[in-house]
C-alpha cells in the first residue's frame, strides 16, 4: 500500500474543508464528501448530492472556483449523454488569487480528482461494481437489460423525491445537509498505514514535503487574506465557539461584513502582537483550546468585565480575539499594546459602552 505524507493529508483535507464551505455557502445538501490522497501528489475523492438538480450547480461552481482541466474530465453533461446513472468525474487544480496564498503555496502544482453523482448513481455504481457488471463482455444480454430498467427506477425515484419536496413547501432538513461520511474508513485507513503520524498535521517543522521557507510568509506576519481564507474553512470552529459564550450570556452578534472586517483586522494585529506568525501556528493555538478550556477563558472573561459586557460589540471574529487576547497576555503584557493598536481594537469592541 502507497504511504503517504503529512502534506498529502494536510492537502486532501484543506481541498476536503473548502469544497465543504463552498458547497454550503450555495445551499446545496450533500449525502457525502471526502478527499484523501493519491498518486502523484495529489487527492482524490467522491461528492454525493442529495438530488440531480444539483449537478450543474457543482459543475458551475468548480469551474468557478478552481481550473478545471476539461480534457481529463467528464462533466455532468457528458455523464448524462451516457444514461444509466453515470458518475461525473473532474480533474481540478487550484487557481489565483487562491492557489498563491502562502497557506497552499506548499501545495503548489497538485491536482484534484472528484467523481461527482448523486445518492442514488453513486449506489448504482457500487452495485455494479459488486456484480462485476461495469464489464459487459462477461455479462448475459438479458442481465444488462434489467439493470437499465433498475437505473431508470433510480432516476425517477430522484426526481419523484424531489418533486415531493417541493410539493410539501418544505426546505431539505439541516440533518440531509450533513456529511454522514466525513470520517471515511478508506482515508483513516491511509493514515494508519503512514509513517507519519498526525498530530502535528500542520506543523512547518514536521511538513517533510515543503520546506519552512516555502509554507512562511516572507514577510513573517498573518494578513487578511489569510485570516479569511483560514476561517472560511473553519466556520464549525466559529460556530462552536459561538455556542459555548452564548451559554454564559456573551451575545454574540453578526454586523455588516465591512464591521467584522474591523474585527479580522484587528486580530490579525493581535496575532502578529502576540508572536502568531501565520495560519499554521494559529490552529495550533485554537486547537489547544478544547471545549474545557475556551469554556473556562469565556468564564473568565464574564467574570473579569461582568455586566459590561452586554453591551460590547463581539462578533465571532472579536471573539477570537478576546480569547487569545486573555490566552497569550504574558507575551502581550510588557508591549506598547497602544502602539501596536490592540488597545484600539479592544476600545471599538467595547464602543457602546464607552458612549454609556
């Protein structure tokens, strides 16, 4: 079996995260979506929808999105022409302005391959590998009659659920929405049989296949970009963090984009204050932060500026920054936080209560 590296994993899963939230942002649900590495360098993986009206959703969105290599792909319209619940598969690479920010820059030159269906067409597939029957030659005539009868069964079954859902005025549920196969047997399967662990997945000490120079930013400090692009990935993570201040009554709101862009620059001062020097360091830090203890800084924090606080202005990325504000004070603590612009960011966040 091919072992692979922390960076092939560390590339299938940063893929994996951004097609998730890509996927989200247009609404569409999905059954399944994993990425693990292949051959090459490069990943691999399968994107099951919910219902075909999708297809050319994800068609345009990849196109959209990454360089889509249409020599080597066979698109969704190109699956249809060949009937019988065919699998759409896609051969991608990241492009500007994406593919030259310095969290993927160790990635550089690696490609994607999706196969793209349905529920239904990726359980067509699996039975017809099952019963050898993507081989013709060895199949009776009379068998592969029957199976084109079951795949047109399986069409209209997806179009009749959909038609059903539309006639019930009803929104697919958050849980149809889920990945129930986010942790897929194959994937961990490959990382069991590595050499590398993956505890420190994305450590630029332990990176084998890029050096530091290439996954550091030259001028050594997290920009905008970065941030963004960073938490678009981890939007459960801002969630989650969400969800344990609004158990100890921190409000946590959602102003315009162009206020939380105050925040995300304000963190990444913090950041580059408090010694984070890029995105790789910074899910370190957030990651060590477990349920226990960011429950236990929040705690602190209502604790510290007690009823103050209701009439702060936190949205998710302030939160942040309140947390590792309190996180990394011995570093912070004996530097000129005016001159660096913390103490502004922290007086905007508590605005409102200065105009009290």
């Amino acid at each position: 079996m091919t072992e692979y590296n922390k960076t092939d994993f560390a590339f299938a899963d940063r893929v994996e995260d951004l097609l998730k939230e890509l996927v989200d942002d247009i609404s569409i649900p999905i059954f399944r979506l994993f990425m693990a590495p292949e051959e090459g360098g490069g990943c691999r993986g399968e994107l099951y929808l919910l219902f075909p009206d999708d297809l050319h959703r994800v068609d345009a969105l990849l196109r959209e999105e990454f360089s889509v290599d249409n020599d080597a792909s066979e698109t969704v319209n190109q699956a249809e022409e060949k009937g019988e619940l065919a699998l759409a598969e896609y051969l991608f690479s990241l492009k500007a302005p994406r593919g030259a920010l310095r969290e993927w820059k160790p990635f550089e030159g690696k490609h994607c391959r999706l196969r793209i269906g349905t529920l239904l067409q990726g359980a067509s597939d699996a039975l017809n590998v099952c019963l050898k029957f993507n081989d013709e030659s060895t199949v009776d005539s009379k068998a592969i009659r029957k199976l084109v009868r079951m795949n047109a069964l399986l069409e209209e079954a997806e179009e009749g659920y959909r038609i059903l859902v539309k006639q019930a005025g009803q929104q697919v549920p958050e849980e149809g929405k889920k990945d129930f196969f986010s942790s897929s047997d194959e994937k961990e399967e490959l990382r069991s049989s590595s050499d590398e662990g993956l505890n420190a997945l994305y450590s630029r000490s332990d990176v084998e296949s890029a050096t530091e120079e290439e996954i550091s930013p030259a001028a050594d400090r997290v920009d905008l970009a970065s941030l963004r692009l960073f938490f678009s990935t981890h939007v459960s993570l801002l969630e989650l963090w969400e969800k344990q201040a609004t158990q100890r009554e921190i409000a946590v709101v959602h102003p315009p984009v162009s206020r939380q862009e105050e925040s995300l620059r304000g963190l990444a001062l913090l950041l580059n204050a408090a010694e984070i020097k890029d995105t790789f360091s910074l899910e370190k830090e957030l990651k060590e932060l477990d349920a226990t203890a960011l429950g236990a800084r929040l705690d602190t924090l209502r604790h510290t500026f007690g009823e103050a606080m209701d009439a702060w202005e936190i949205d998710p990325y302030a939160l942040v920054f309140l947390v590792l504000l309190d996180v990394k004070w011995e570093v912070l603590k004996d530097k000129d936080l005016d001159e660096l612009g913390i103490k502004a960011v922290m007086e905007r966040i508590r605005g409102s209560e200065n105009q009290a």
